[in-house]
C-alpha cells in the first residue's frame, strides 16, 4: 500500500505571555492509503492542534508532513488552497454548516473553486442519498438536528473526492444514539469511499471502530497495542 499520510518529528510551539508552550514535541506517524486510525487523549493534549497540522490548515514549528508524497508546506498559498480542497476532506465537532445556505449548497460549496459543474450536483446529491438526507436537500442547517448536520458535513467532506479525511471530535456534541449511528456512517463510509481515514475521539467505542488507535501523551503520539 503506499503511504497516504507521513508525519515526521512534529514540533509545535504557541508563544504565550508566559513563554512557549510546547504542545507537540515529537509526533510522528504514517498511514497507509485506505487505513484508518483514531487519536485519543486528554483534553488540552494537543489533539486538534496536530490535526490542524495534518490538514495543513496550521503550520508545526519543526518536523515535515507529507500527503500522497508531497509536502503540503512547500507549496505557495493558493497550491496549498488548492491542494487541501482536492485531496483533504474535514469534519469537525461543530460542522461549520453556512446558516443561509440549504443542505446542497453546503455541500456543493467546495467544489464552486474546483469547478465541479453537473457532475457535482449529481454527486453531492448521491452522498446525500448515501447519508440518509435525500428527502433534506432544501433545509437549512437550523432546520435540522445536530446528528443530521454532521451527515450534511460528512458528505461535504466527501465532495471533492479526497485522498484522505480528517475528523474531529466529530460525535462530540451527539447524544448516544446519534453518536453511535454517525460512527456506523463514518466507517461506512471508509470501507465505501476508498479514503484513509484519521479521526480524533474521546470516545473508546468509536475509536475501536478504526483499524489503529493513538494517545496524544505528554507531546507525542504512542500507538495502542490491539483492539
Ligand atoms: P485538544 O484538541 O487535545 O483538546 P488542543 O490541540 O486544542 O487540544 O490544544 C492543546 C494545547 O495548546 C492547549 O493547552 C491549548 O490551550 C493550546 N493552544 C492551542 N492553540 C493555541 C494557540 N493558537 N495559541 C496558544 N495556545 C494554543
Ligand atoms: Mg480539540
């Protein structure tokens, strides 16, 4: 399998008023394409911050990432724009649905800058199919529950046909049921979709859906032993 995800003796400082804070000190980890994993940890241990890296939507201080044998950080602003919105798809807790756009808008809002054209239409309107929304193409986010508007943004998050998709926290603000019907989506999704697949949890259940599991421990990262 070839190497989907590479990260390498990661570093990432926050200047403070109280000095620097080292949140990640030396985190590396590779995923095969088509692998999926979740991170555990405490709160405040620096899981969204090296997920921010991984997608490229924050810089680390030291150390290198690589996707689908690039570095994200060698490219100019607009490549590096480009090159997200074509092989990184997000989920997070919060969604991050625009308010006045309807289910399809949100959905087909990544592909305005890739041109999707019809074919976007007719594949958005199958991930939505796919994540239980179809009779919902019109509502608007405050129309629907917050399970529901986590489907909206996992579909999103499939628009463009990523290589590899980021999750975070995603069934944090759901109740149990839901929770657990969203974990269901998500490795549907990952067995249907071909995508690897990185998601930050609290939760045990839904880490143990995914085939590796890591800790955020004192600024690195230690994969667990087994399921
Ligand atoms: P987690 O997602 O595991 O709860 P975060 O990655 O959000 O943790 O945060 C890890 C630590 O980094 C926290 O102590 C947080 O306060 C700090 N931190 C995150 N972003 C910044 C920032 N932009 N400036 C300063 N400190 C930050
Ligand atoms: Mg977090």
């Amino acid at each position: 399998m070839p190497v989907s995800l590479c990260a390498e003796s990661i570093k990432k400082h926050f200047p403070t008023r109280s000095g620097e804070l080292a949140v990640l000190r030396d985190v590396s980890l590779t995923l095969d394409a088509g692998e999926s994993a979740a991170i555990m940890g405490p709160s405040g241990s620096g899981k969204s911050t090296l997920l921010n890296i991984l997608g490229t939507l924050d810089t680390p201080t030291a150390g290198t990432v690589t996707i689908d044998g690039k570095n994200p950080f060698e490219l100019d602003e607009r490549e590096l724009a480009r090159f997200r919105n074509q092989r990184i798809g997000f989920v997070f807790q919060d969604q991050h649905l625009l308010p006045q756009c309807c289910v399809l808008e949100n959905v087909l809002l990544a592909t305005l800058v890739t041109r999707g054209g019809n074919d976007a239409t007719e594949r958005a309107r199958r991930l939505l199919d796919r994540v239980g929304l179809s009779d919902r193409l019109k509502h608007l986010p405050a129309e629907l529950s917050g399970g529901e508007r986590q489907r909206v943004a996992i579909a999103r998050a499939l628009i463009n046909n990523p290589t590899l998709v980021l999750a975070d926290e995603p069934t944090g603000n759901l109740d149990q049921t839901t929770a657990d019907s969203i974990a269901s989506l998500l490795s549907e999704v990952h067995r249907d979709e071909n995508v690897t697949l990185l998601v930050v949890t609290h939760s045990r259940p839904l880490a143990e859906r995914f085939e590796r599991r890591f800790d955020v421990a004192d600024g690195t990262l230690v994969e667990l032993e087994g399921a």
